[in-house]
C-alpha cells in the first residue's frame, strides 16, 4: 500500500504525525511528508481532518464462509482418559453451536479409545469423529497435525477449540499455521457476537493489565485454547451423538520422533480446579506462618488453600497451588482471599468462583469490586475470629 500527502491539502496540524506509530511522518516546509519507514499501516488516514493524506489502500473484503459450519473440540486423552478440558470445552461448545444454530463435534485421536465417544456424546458432543491408529497412541506433534489438517479441509469447521494444556499449546499453533488461520490462546471467555454471528474471544492482555476481545474475520476455522478450569463441564444424558470412524493413513516414518518409554513421576500435585472450597492468600498475609492459619481455616470448611503469584515467589505455598493468569483457573463453590489486592492477572483465575468473599484491610482494594462479601480488616485479626465460630459450631 502507497500513502502520500497531497501538498496543498495539508494545513500542517500534525494530527498525522503524533498518529503515526512508527514516527514515518515529519513536516517540511510546514506540511507533511511520509517517510521511507512508512509501513502503510493506515492509522494517519483516519486522522487527517483535512483528508490531505491519501492512499491507494482498499478495504479488506471478508470472504464467503457460508460452507463454514460446526463448532469442533479437540477431545485430549492421554493414555486412555480423557483430560476434563475437554468436557468443559464441550460445555461451552454447546451453547456457541446453539447461538450458530450449527452442530457440536469432537475430535477423537489415539489407538482403542473408541469407548471415551460415548462419554464425549454426553457431555454434548453431536458429532465423535474416531481416528484410531498405533501411531496416534502417544502424543507426537506431526501425527496429531497431520490428521487434524486433513480433517478441516473435509468437512470445514467454523469453530476449534483446544485446551491450553501441555499438548494443546503445541498442536494448536501447529493445525493454525498448517490452514492458515489465526490463533488465540489461553482465552477466559468465548461468545458469539450476535450481530456479525463470529466468535468474540477474551483473553488477559499485556502481562494481565487489560483482557482484550479478539474476532476472526478474515479466516475459518476461528481458533483458540482456553486454559482447564474456566469453562463449567455440563452432563446431557438424553443427547444423541453420531460417532464417525474415518481412516488414518500415517506411518512411523511420517511421524518424525519414536517414543521408546512413557515415564510416569508421581507427583503430590493438587488440582485446584476440582476444590468447593479454597481459602487463597496473597502479599497481606506476610509470611508462611500466616498460611499456616489460612489452612486451620481452610481444613475446617472442608477445602484447600491456595496463593497468588507473590505468595509463591516468597515461597510461602507451592507453585501448583497457584490461581491466576500464570497459574491455575478454579471456579469453586467458596473462594475466601485473604490479604489479596486484586489484581486483574489474579482475578482472570477465580472470576468464576460461585461465591468470592475478601478480607482486606485496604476499602480501596480492587478485590473488593467482584468480592459478593467484602471484610474490611487485618486477616490476623479477622481469620482467627473466623476459624473460632466455626469450631463452636463444631459438635462436640
């Protein structure tokens, strides 16, 4: 694209100029000229109330994606089970499909799995598509690829979705670059905007500080993986599903790696995303000890504790124990935060908790704009107060 001044438009105001992000426009003899550095990104355009700024740029036209239909989940399984990202998922497929009037399908990959379809099916699946093969029974980047891409030139989804597990953030970049479409990762919110009928994708932006809404206009299938634990996973006993066998034609030689052992490390990692009850501490609660009384307080509800990221830095709780952007998405019954500011890269983690109760000595704190039940008060003072109630209340 060209972009170029007409001279005797130009009244010198340097609206253009203080637009231009990459400083490709300079004045010159009291009227602008555009640079070699000029990209043609098109943000002086809109600013020129003298319209002396031209271009030979012409709108971007969207393509017809009326044979774009069904909104398609990656069903992860490793070793035979199926992650629970991939029931959430399909919760959320559910009701993106139905605002599409479109169906809900399943990806199925690995070697005799064929028995997960049928739970696939019940948790909203219309659609099982079943690609068994030996060389599909581990995990191999190229495989996985392969069978996925072919499968989107077939039938032509409008919609993928993949958990942003371990797998998925490696497989889902991969199918993208393989079809030619573009990716959002590790999203919080998927809606449809009821007006152009596309898929609005949320995800924290800029290290956490702003969650930013992104639409695909331009390419189909639209993409993205939402991290475990944000989306709710729904049983629909009486759905009907179709499962749909299809060949898999791969070989070893195709698969690029050989996987010569599977070792399992058994490791004492607690899953904060099944929690009812999580009582989680932040930079307020000052050192380990102070956790040491979040956990009488979260033992007598019947949960588990947990932190944000500062609490984990300051080695007060274990990093698997962490809720946030950079650690896990919980949406439990009761979520009680303890010396928690509320920051938004905090928050994206435990939004979708039922009932969020805060404790803080801080009015101002932000936590206590999403809190259904805010304490102002030092937590030394306040949790000890609560753990004695609850033991009167204990019988005896």
């Amino acid at each position: 694209m060209t972009v170029w001044i007409e001279r005797e438009l130009c009244n010198g105001c340097k609206r253009c100029i203080q637009a231009c992000p990459y400083g490709a426009i300079e004045l010159e003899d009291g009227k602008a000229r555009i640079l070699e550095r000029c990209t043609g990104c098109g943000a002086c355009l809109a600013v020129c109330k003298q319209e002396a700024v031209k271009s030979d740029l012409r709108p971007r036209e969207i393509p017809d994606f009326s044979d774009r239909s069904g909104v398609w989940v990656f069903a992860e399984q490793r070793g035979g089970v199926l992650h629970p990202v991939s029931l959430e998922l399909l919760g959320k497929a559910r009701e993106l499909a139905e605002a599409l009037g479109q169906e809900v399908a399943a990806l199925l990959l690995g070697d005799g799995v064929g028995a997960l379809a049928e739970t696939l099916v019940r948790h909203g699946a219309e659609k099982v598509f079943l690609g068994e093969d030996p060389v599909l029974k581990n995990y191999r980047s190229l495989p996985y690829t392969d069978v996925i891409e072919n499968l989107i030139e077939k039938h032509k989804p409008n919609v993928l979705l993949m958990g942003a597990t371990h797998v998925g953030r490696d497989l889902a970049p991969r199918v993208s670059r393989r079809v030619g479409v573009g990716l959002t990762a590790d999203c919080t919110e998927l809606e449809i905007d009821p007006g152009e009928r596309i898929l609005l994708q949320t995800r924290p932006a800029f290290g956490g500080n702003v969650m930013a809404t992104i639409a695909n206009r331009f390419s189909r299938p639209q993409m993205a993986t939402v991290r475990p634990g944000v989306m709710e996973a729904r049983e629909i006993p009486r759905n009907q599903g179709e499962v749909i066998p299809f060949p898999v034609d791969l070989s070893e030689n195709e698969a690029g790696t050989v996987v010569l052992e599977v070792v399992k490390e058994e490791r004492q990692r607690v899953d904060l995303s099944q929690a009812r009850v999580i009582v989680a501490g932040g930079r307020g609660v000052g050192d380990r000890a102070g956790f040491e009384v979040l956990e009488e307080l979260a033992g007598l509800l019947g949960g588990v504790t947990a932190g944000t990221r500062v609490a984990v830095e300051e080695g007060w709780i274990g990093a698997d124990r962490q809720v946030g952007q950079t650690g896990q998405s919980v949406r439990p019954e009761l979520y009680i935060a303890c010396g928690i500011s509320g920051a938004i890269q905090h928050r994206a983690g435990m939004m979708n908790a039922r009932y969020i109760v805060a404790v803080n000595k801080d009015p101002r704190a932000p936590i206590f704009q999403v809190a259904d039940w805010g304490i102002v008060g030092d937590l030394r003072d306040v949790v000890p107060q609560m753990i004695e109630q609850l033991k009167s209340r204990q019988p005896s």
